[in-house]
C-alpha cells in the first residue's frame, strides 16, 4: 500500500504533521465536496468526495486515523505499529 501523502507534513515535525494528517483525513473535507458536487451537477467532484470519505475511514478502520502531535505512531485509540 503506497503512503498516503499527507505523511510528509511529517517531514516538517511530529505537530505539523499531524495537523496535516488530521486535516486530510476529516469527514468534512469529503462530505462538503461530495456536497458541492451533487449541488454543482459535478459528478467527477462528488466521486472524489466519497472517495475521500472511504478513504478516511478506510485509514480509521486500519488504525491510522488520527493522530497526535506526540508522533506519527501515536493515535487516540492507542499505539500503532511495533511496541
């Protein structure tokens, strides 16, 4: 499975990092452009805001939702990875 590309805000410290994994990865961002496009008549834009859902909690269902500023292994559900 290739990385999702918000890890490399982890390239800027473990807070920026999460900040822009967290970002990536709200509900929100997929459901307002799932919104728009129906509204829009854009089907192309509302296609790609489920898949930002499923993709969202595709990555909560694995573990790798949220995360915190502590590091990237770090989630509120616990520890991920080797312990």
């Amino acid at each position: 499975m290739p990385p999702d590309l918000s890890f490399f805000g982890y390239l800027s410290g473990p807070k920026v990092g999460a900040f822009v994994c967290n970002l990536v990865h709200l509900y929100a961002v997929g459901e307002l452009m799932l919104c728009v496009g129906h509204a829009l008549a854009q089907p192309v834009l509302a296609a790609l805001g489920a898949l930002w859902i499923a993709h969202s909690g595709f990555d909560r269902m694995l573990g790798y939702g949220l995360k915190s500023p502590k590091g990237f292994g770090d989630t509120p559900l616990g520890c991920i990875g080797k312990t």
